[in-house]
C-alpha cells in the first residue's frame, strides 16, 4: 500500500529519511498496486519482475532526480495531467527509459475512466490514441490505462491459476522419449540453457491430452507472458477444442532477453512437447517477437522442422521493425533491452536470419498482419516485415487484414499489434490453417461473414480489454528489466555462416 494512492493519509506512518530500503519497498509496492490495480493475468509475474529489477543506487538516484523534475501526484485524473508529468519524466530520458519505479508510480497513479461497452469503441479509442501520438510507446501504454482500454479490476476471475499459466518455473516430470536434449540430431545447434530450465518454462494445463488432441504451443511476443498474450483471445477459443490442445511457453525475462536464447526455448519446447505426445507432430502459434524465436529455432535446430505441423504467425517481424526504438526512446544514449536491439530493421540478428534463409518458411506458416500495427512497420505488401516468402514449397499465406477486409467493413478497421490477435478474420485464418493440411486458405473461409465482425464472436469485451492490457504491461517489463545493454548480442558460434559478410 502506498500512502496518498491507496492507502488513506489516516493511516500513514511517518518514514522519515527515504533510505534506499524505503525506496525499494515503495518500488514493490508501486508494482503491486499496479498488478492489484488492473487485477490481470500478470500479477505475480509482475510482482516478480519487480524483485528480480529492484532499483540500484545509481537508480534510486534517478528516481530521485524525475521525481525533482516532476512530481507525481497521488491521483492522475486528466490527460492534461498525465502529459505534463511524462514531459517531467522526458525532460532527462534517463528517468524515463530505465526509471521502472517511476514509470510505475505513474500508472499507479492514475485513475482510469470507465471503459467502453462495446469492442467497436474500445478498437475505435485505442486507434485514436495511437493516431494522436504514434511514436510514444510508454505514453500511449499509460494513456491506455487512464482511459479505461486497459482492464483494471475488471478481470479479476478471469480464469483460475493465472499466476501459474504464466510461470515458467513449472514442474513437468515426463522424460522425452527419445531424448531431445543435449541433441535430438546431430544437425541441431548446441544449447546453452539447462534443459530444467529450458522445460521449466511450459506450462501444461492439467487437462493436456497429451497427443489426442494435437498440441499447439503459444510463443508470446516481446515483454509477454503466453498467458498473458494468448488466454483471452485463442486461448480460450482453443481450449476444449479438437483441433488444438493449448500449451503456454512462458520465456524467462518477458522475451526481452537475446533472442537467440529465447529461440532455445522454443526449440526445445516443440520437440519435448511432441516426445511426451506420441511423437506427433505440434502446432506453434505465436505473437510480434514470437515469431523469429520460431524461425531461429527452425532454422538451427532442424529436428523441429518434421515435428511442426503448422506455423501460425500473429503480427510477426521477420524483418524486424523500423519502430524497434520506440521502445527504447533514449537509445543509444541509455541502453536497452538485447531483443529490441536486435529487432531494429537489418539488425546483424534479422540480418544472420535471412541470410541463413529465414525469410522463407520452413513449415507451412501462416501470417497474419495488420498495415495499422503500431510497433512493427513496414505492415504492407510484399515488403511488410511479416510476409514470408515459400522459397521451400512448404506452402507460405500471408493475410494483410486490410487487403483481404477493407477498411470500410468491421474485420478490416484500425487493429493495432496487439489487436490482430482478437480480429475475427485472423481467428478464423489460424483455425483454417490447425484443421487443414498446408496453410490456411481464404478459398474455405467464408471472408464476407468474418468481414463482418469487429472481432471474434466468442470473445467479450473484457477478452478484448484484457489482451490490450498487454501494452501497458510490456511497457512496465521493458522498463524494469536488468542489465540493459548498449550493443547487440553477437551472434552465436553456430550461426556464423550466415552473417552477411561487407
């Protein structure tokens, strides 16, 4: 409880001289009521993103310093209010960048609007945000929250065990027969993550069939959780279905890490959870950043590639995106997370990717994109950062929503990166590309009916409030994670064959 912002005056303590203890615990304490304050998915995963980033001195001491730039109040009510304390934080961008307690204090400050009651308006708000300040990531992500776009206390029993789905420090006993670690193939790369580690990180629901219903990995995007990015959209379309039996791969450190390490994990991910269903093969679905992690790993470790019945891409990179720096606005002058470096546009990283034959697929893969994406651009054409070429014949469909919907009907309107995952056209598309041999096909999808609909019909207004909630979120986890770095992470030994040579 913090005093002045959910805790009243009446019951306050004196704290004297603010040591860095006090700073600490107010730190967890702004993390917490934030979690408590939106009542989400993430509350424990953010509470331990918080302990892991407890700020340094040299931190303290930036707070310190924003908070003398401009002080926070106890309730942020206007957006008036809101743009002239961020303008405060912005004056130095260190405090904005790398000041998490700040950023935090923030958006537990504010106090949100009513959300709205239908998704049309809630689709229609987000875009206007985005439209009125289209290169303010951490701006727009608490904007978000002060108009109500981004649930607080609204779901709250969502679903049971959130904390759980999002952990990735799970217990999963079954052995992999064969093994798949060190090596299933000779051919794969080595692996420099522990395979406890490594297995730790998915999350089975106690209802997995394990291989009657064929398994589909959700991979998260950058600074998400897979439950967090997947439960209120296709998670909970998929589960109890019998076309896709949902597992979630929680990657350590939100996917902010190297991607290369995130790949590990990915990797390991689809050949363990295919060892322990039969050997069959698996589905992989992921979000943004989900999908290079996907494609390295097919890339270098091979075994995946058999096991891999179908790739569904979901506002993918493989490109990278020209915007990667909105999320670091301070970069190169402050450092930033290792996998927003190496999504930057031709980074060494999405460079090595496609030199080494990445920008074609290598499972049939299906990509599903939006040209009002907010986060990941160019979104159109053949040069979108998503489309994926077919050099291999496995059978490659891009979906640009707003070619095949326009953007005069409801499945074709303003979707932003996190929104494609709700639009009912992409829904439909992933689902036709589970149940069928080869990608999905728009030729067996009824496209004027799905044109239709602003989103998925089974999915509610809170589902659509609570997959927003994934900006917010990731603007809090980009801020808080530790150590930031000013430079790529080279690329690993086994990859060297394939960066680009001057």
């Amino acid at each position: 409880m913090v005093c002045g912002v959910n805790k009243a005056p009446s019951d306050c303590k004196p704290i004297g001289i603010v040591g860095p203890d006090i700073v600490a615990e107010l730190f967890i304490a702004a993390v917490v009521a934030f979690c408590k304050m939106i009542k989400s998915i993430l509350y424990l995963s953010c509470l331990g993103s918080a302990v892991l980033a407890l700020p340094s001195p040299v931190e303290n001491v930036r707070v310190e310093r924003a908070a003398a730039i401009q002080a926070i109040p106890a309730k942020i009510i206007k957006q008036s209010q809101l743009d002239n304390v961020l303008a405060g934080l912005k004056g130095d961008a260190e405090e904005l960048t790398l000041g998490a307690s700040a950023l935090a204090d923030v958006i537990s400050a504010i106090v949100p609007g009513p959300s709205p009651d239908d998704i049309a308006s809630e689709i229609s708000s987000v875009a206007s945000v985005y439209k009125a300040n289209p290169t303010a990531f951490f701006e727009n992500a608490a904007t978000l929250v002060l108009n109500g776009l981004a649930p607080k206390g609204l779901i709250n029993d969502y679903i049971a065990e959130t904390s759980i789905v999002n952990s990735d420090k799970n217990s999963n006993p079954r052995a992999a027969s064969p093994a798949v670690y060190p090596k299933k193939s000779p051919l794969d790369a080595p692996y420099s993550v522990d395979e406890n580690t490594l297995r730790s990180a998915l999350y089975i629901p106690k209802e997995f069939s394990y291989g009657k219903v064929r398994p589909c990995i959700f991979v998260p995007g950058t600074g998400a959780t897979a439950g967090s990015n997947f439960l209120p959209n296709l998670g909970k379309i998929f589960t109890g279905s019998d076309y896709a039996d949902p597992v979630y791969l929680n990657i350590p450190k939100f996917q902010l890490d190297d991607i290369q390490i995130n790949a590990e994990f990915v990797a390991y991910a689809i050949n363990y959870i295919s060892a322990i269903s039969g050997n069959k093969n698996v589905s992989v679905v992921s979000w943004s950043a989900g999908s290079i992690d996907t494609v390295w790993a097919h890339q270098y470790w091979p075994s995946t590639i058999g096991v891999t019945s179908d790739l569904v891409s979901i506002s993918g990179d493989r490109h990278g995106t020209v915007l990667a720096y909105l999320l670091s606005p301070a970069f190169p002058k402050v450092p930033s997370t290792p996998a927003i470096i190496q999504q930057q546009y031709n980074s060494k990283f999405i460079q090595t990717l496609r030199n080494g034959g990445g920008a074609s697929a290598y499972v049939p893969t299906t990509s599903i994109y939006s040209i009002f994406d907010e986060i990941v651009q160019p979104q159109a054409g053949p040069n979108a950062s998503a489309f994926v070429r077919d050099d291999r014949n496995v059978g490659a469909t891009n979906i640009e929503i707003q070619e095949t919907c326009t953007v005069l009907q409801p499945g074709g309107t303003l979707y932003a990166h996190e929104g494609v995952l709700y639009n009912a056209l992409a829904v439909a598309a992933t689902i036709d590309a589970l149940t069928h041999e080869g990608p999905a096909d728009l030729k067996r999808i009824d496209v004027p009916k799905v044109c239709r609909e602003i989103a998925d019909p089974r999915l509610s207004i809170v589902d659509v409030l609570a997959t927003e909630a994934l900006i917010p979120i990731a603007a809090l986890e980009i801020a808080a994670y530790n150590p930031k770095v000013s430079d790529e992470p080279p690329i690993k030994p086994y990859a060297q064959k394939d960066v680009p040579r001057a």
